[in-house]
C-alpha cells in the first residue's frame, strides 16, 4: 500500500519594488482588469493581469517614483489609486 501524502505548495510571488519573495498571502497584488482600470485585489482572486508588492507602508514612496506599476501593468496610476493603496497599507 502506498501512503504518500501531498505536500501543500504555497505559490511565491516577487515584489515588483524590492525583489524579494514571499508566498502568495503574504503580498498585496494590484490588478489591471481587463476594462483597463487598475483595483486592489485583496483576496488575490480578480481576473487580470497582476504585480505584487510587500504589504508595509515603507515601500509606498518607491512605489510612486519608480513608476514600476506602469511598467509591469501598462497603466498610469492616479493620485487617487495612491491614495486608496495608502489607505490598504495602513490596515
């Protein structure tokens, strides 16, 4: 009788600012939808394409100046997406 057991692979994702790896949970995945607008996905579920950054306030800063969200989504982000990510963060 084999008794193999599945091991439980948690996904790992790469934070777009800093380039660390953390499991999936862990990070906080911004969506592109496929209308073009950008949303906070904070269960990691929405239809689109996705970038992942740390879930810590610090790297907001980064964030905003390097535009590295219009690099890896194609999308311009407004103030008011800033400010709504500001606001996740700080939960």
């Amino acid at each position: 009788m084999n008794t193999t057991t599945k091991k439980n692979n948690i996904p790992l994702r790469r934070c777009i600012v800093t380039g660390e790896h953390g499991d999936k949970r862990s990070l906080l995945r911004i969506v592109r939808k496929p209308d073009g607008q950008l949303e906070i996905d904070l269960h990691g579920k929405m239809p689109g394409r996705g970038a992942y950054i740390q879930r810590s306030i610090a790297i907001l800063a980064k964030l905003k100046a390097s535009q590295l969200i219009q690099k890896h989504l194609g999308v311009q982000p407004d103030d008011a997406f800033y400010e709504r990510l500001a606001n996740v963060l700080n939960e």
